[in-house]
C-alpha cells in the first residue's frame, strides 16, 4: 500500500526529514495544497514517518480514519496530475 498525510498536518516536515526514499513533498502551492504529501508510488511503507509526526497526521493508507478518506486520493494526485516532485537544480 502506502502511507497517507491529511487534513491535520501542520508542514513542519519532519517527516520528510526521515522518509529514506524521498517520498515525501511540502504541497505547492501551499494554498491549494495545504499539507505534505506521499507519493504511492515510491513509499516502501517502512512506518519511520508515522511516530515523527508531532500531530498524528500520517499513518498507513489501511489504517487512514473514515473521515480523511478523500485524502488517500489527494496525496495520490499530487504526483499523477498536480505539481509532484519539485524541479531540481
Ligand atoms: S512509510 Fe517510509 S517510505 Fe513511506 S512515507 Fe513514511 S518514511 Fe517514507
Ligand atoms: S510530520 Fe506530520 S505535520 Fe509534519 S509535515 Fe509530516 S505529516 Fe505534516
């Protein structure tokens, strides 16, 4: 599966700090989207993000509570049709 961030996260970005694959991306724009996000693609579900999160705002897709479903779809789009990985120099 995958790990999945919603609606409480508050983009401190520890947990990109720690993500070994780099999976991990700070939403741009940060008013259309206003969380991190995980890509489904390149996250090997290694769990290291989940206890860094100082707001419990990320956890396994299959354990993602009912009322943030929509956000298993979101962080999903972020990498298929939004603005995924930023450009590297
Ligand atoms: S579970 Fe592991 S690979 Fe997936 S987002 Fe978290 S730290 Fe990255
Ligand atoms: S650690 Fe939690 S609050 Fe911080 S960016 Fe990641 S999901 Fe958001």
């Amino acid at each position: 599966m995958t790990h999945v961030i919603f609606d409480p996260c508050i983009r401190d970005g520890t947990c990109a700090d720690v993500c070994l694959v780099a999976c991990i991306v700070a939403g741009t724009p940060e008013a259309v989207w206003p969380w991190y996000y995980v890509d489904p693609n390149n996250c090997i579900d290694c769990g290291d993000c989940v206890a860094m999160c100082p707001v419990d705002a990320i956890c396994p897709a299959e354990r993602l509570p009912a009322q943030y479903a929509a956000a298993l779809e979101l962080n999903a789009r972020y990498f298929r049709t939004g603005p995924g990985y930023p450009s590297r120099p």
